[in-house]
C-alpha cells in the first residue's frame, strides 16, 4: 500500500481523462488539502535544462503547488517537511513501450500483471504507455490504476490496426477472443475499403488514446487511417516499416511516434517485402543520404522516435549496434526520441523495472545521461500527448516524481537508486521497502 495518500480522485480523472470533477462535494480549497515539501533537493526537471540544485518542491492536491530555493523561502504553515539534503528528484519515468494484456489468460494473467505495475511503480514508471492488447483487459486495468485500486503507473492504450494478413498471428488471436478476427473494436483488420469514420470512432469507445498500426499496410491506406484518427482526437502510433510501407511513408501519412529504431533499416531497400515475406535487411551506414534524410523529415514534423532498443537484446550483434547508431543519429539530427523497452519487467516481488536498462542503453548509444531522462519523462508524455499535465517538473503538473538517493547525471544506473516515488501526489517506498 502507499505510505499516504494524498490528492483527490477528482483531479486524478481529470489528469488522466480531462473529465470535470465528480461532484461538487468532492472538491476541497487549497488551502485545506495537505502540503507536503520536499525540500533542499537538486531538480532535474525532464525538459532537458540543467540541475537546479537547493530547491524545494511544494506538493498540494497531486500537483506540483510551487518550487522555490530552499534558503529564501520557508514552505507554508502546516506543511510536512521532508528534509532530503544530498537527495535529487526527476519527473517519474515513463515507458512509451510496454504490452500489458497480450494474452490475459495465460502469460499475462491478472495477478501477474499486477505484480508487474507494481514494480514499475516502486521502481519509478508512473506512466506507461501499452501498444495494443485485449481492450478489454486494458480498460479494467486502466480504470483500476486510476481509481486507486491497483498499485500502477497511469495506463495509456492504443487499438490495433493492421492488414488482414496479421491476423492469423497467435498473438492477435488471443486478443481478441471471442470475437471473430479483425472484427474486435481494439484489434481491427483494415484494408482501402475500410469505413474510417465507424473504425475509428469503435477504437475511441474502447477507451484508446491512440490507435497502433502494427503491419501489412501500405501507405495508402495508412493515409486516411492518420487523418480520421486525428480528426476524432487520437493519435497514431506506429511501427517505423508496416510491410510494405516504408519509415518515410509512415512518417510522410502523419504519425505521431514510429517504433523500433531497428525498423528504420528498412528504409534504404529498394523494395519492401509484404508481412509475410519479410526477411533480415542488411544495414546501411547511418550517414546514408536516405537515413539522413529521413531523419530530418522526422524531426522537421515532429515524428517521436520510440527507439525500444531493450528489446534487442537477442538480437544479432550488427543489428544491435545499428539500432544503437540510428538513434544516435536521430538525436543528432533533433528527433525526440523516447524510451520504450517493449516489455516493462518480471512480475517477481521486488524486480526493478526494464526502464532503467533502457535508460542506460540511450546513454551507450551516446545520449548523455541527461538527454536519456528527458527521452524518459517530457518526450514519454509528448509521445502520449499528456505533456500539459505530465512529464516534467512545474507547477501545475501533476507530481509525479522519483527521489533519487544518488546523481543520475554523473551515472545514469543512479536512477535506480530511489529513495521515495510519487504519483499523483501519492507517496510510495522503494522496492526494497516493499511488503509483499
């Protein structure tokens, strides 16, 4: 359970959902709600500015009330003061790539996702970002995550989309259960007969932010898919090849975020295979004229780069180091790249979450440790579209923080190092603290 908690579910909903206050006797003044301040601690804010060092942060109702420097201002009256001297404090880190309810009766079992969130949590994600999976599983947890019932991050959740090839995947079958295959609202088959209007407004009612578009679609279709989304207020989200869509189609039709650094190899192939086809590409040097290009096309519009690169793991050593080498060179060129690992951790008690080694992948990759926490909390809001109320430390914002007890500037692994984590105001331990 949290140490304490503090905020209302009122402004919560809001945060989350933009909807107006439950009742009118959910409200309280401000000056009636709990403050607590944290106090002579160095901010590192996830805009990418420098450390602020003795500084406090005034937390009232879930938000962010005030920050000032510790020595000219004495917190209000009343105020719970947490001295954390030596201590520095980010906005909470969010994965932008993570799949929650792929199989929700089996692999991911309820009791077992749980205890996923949960690390997440204590480990320092106050937000994640799931790229299609049962929406029906999606939306409980969602919901549970945001009336308190779970311990979570806030979940956010896409639709899927794809050509009619993908849905014979076992992965897509188990989504959907009980409904016949690309017909499920959150898992829909589209071709260039599609009607958009009606596809996109089921997707909007299952409660997605975003529709995903996973593969086997070509770039005339995915063109008015873009343009009806955004006109019914949701974004898109994409892989950067949906074979045979190439990474400068994708981000030509009007994506907000293209995922998997690796899928930009595809982009040099003189033709791109059908889903069903696709093979290994041999990578090209990053300084190719056609990478190049493509790279400042996406920073041009403003085509986030979910770089994922955790996830390769297993991959190939040449297909590893490209991956790495693109995403360096997409930062380069000014793509705002967020950190995603296409899973999020273990559900054993205590794990930390995949976050972290993502972060410290960015930095391998040659992001400085502080590029990699804003690729990790402003540009993680921005690829979900909640950066006016999450993502970085201002008042106003939601108080989503992580207490770190080391500098992660001189060592991104300190972010490991967490002292107390915040969401919404509410206060959690470590994992270390955690009771089973």
């Amino acid at each position: 359970m949290p140490i304490s908690r503090a905020g209302c579910l009122a402004g919560l909903a809001a945060a989350l959902f933009g909807l107006g206050p439950l009742s009118a006797q959910t409200e309280q003044p401000d000056s009636a709600l709990p403050v607590v301040a944290l106090a002579h601690v160095t901010v590192i804010d996830g805009t990418g500015a420098p450390a602020r060092p003795g500084r406090t942060l005034l937390l009232r109702g879930g938000q962010i009330a005030a920050e000032f420097a510790s020595d000219s201002t004495e917190p209000s009256a009343g105020a719970e003061v947490l001295d954390l001297r030596g201590r520095w404090v980010i906005p909470g880190l969010i994965d932008t790539h993570v799949h929650l309810a792929t199989d929700p009766s089996a692999g991911d079992r309820r009791d077992l996702v749980i205890q996923r969130l949960r690390n997440a949590l204590h480990g320092g994600v106050t937000t994640v970002r799931d790229m299609a999976g049962d929406g029906r599983a999606l939306a409980e947890l969602a919901r549970a995550a945001l009336v308190g019932d779970i311990e979570s991050p806030a979940i956010y959740y896409a639709a899927l989309a794809a050509g009619p090839e993908f849905f014979t995947d076992p992965r897509v079958l188990a989504v959907s259960r009980g409904v016949p295959p690309g017909e499920a609202p959150w898992a829909r088959a589209v071709t260039a007969k599609t009607d958009w209007r009606q596809v996109v407004a089921e997707a909007r009612g299952t409660g997605a932010t975003a529709i995903k578009v996973y593969a086997a679609v070509s770039a005339p279709v995915l063109k008015p898919l873009v343009r009806e989304a955004h006109r019914q207020g949701l974004k898109v989200w994409a892989h950067a090849t949906l074979f045979p869509a190439r990474p400068s189609e994708v981000v030509a039709a009007g994506v907000d975020v293209v995922s998997h650094a690796s899928l930009l190899v595809w982009e040099t192939a003189e033709r791109i295979p059908g889903f069903n086809e696709r093979r290994r590409a041999q990578p090209p040097s990053v300084d190719d004229p056609r990478i190049q290009s493509l790279l400042h096309t996406m920073a041009r519009r403003g085509t986030i780069l979910d770089a994922t690169l955790f996830v390769m793991g297993d991959a190939p050593p040449e297909i590893r180091r490209w991956s790495s080498e693109v995403t360096r060179a997409a930062w380069a060129a000014g793509v705002q790249v967020s950190a995603g690992t296409d899973s999020i951790g273990v559900d054993a008690p205590g794990t930390m979450p995949d976050i972290h080694e993502e972060l410290a992948l960015l930095v391998e990759a040659g992001l400085s440790p502080l590029d990699a926490i804003t690729a990790a909390t402003r540009n993680g809001a921005r690829a979900i579209g909640i950066e006016a109320a999450r993502g970085t430390i201002a008042a106003g914002l939601a108080a989503d923080l992580v207490v770190l007890g080391a500098d992660p500037l001189a060592d991104i692994h300190h972010t490991r190092d967490i002292v107390l984590v915040f969401r919404d105001g509410v206060r959690y331990a470590p994992l270390l603290s955690q009771s089973p």
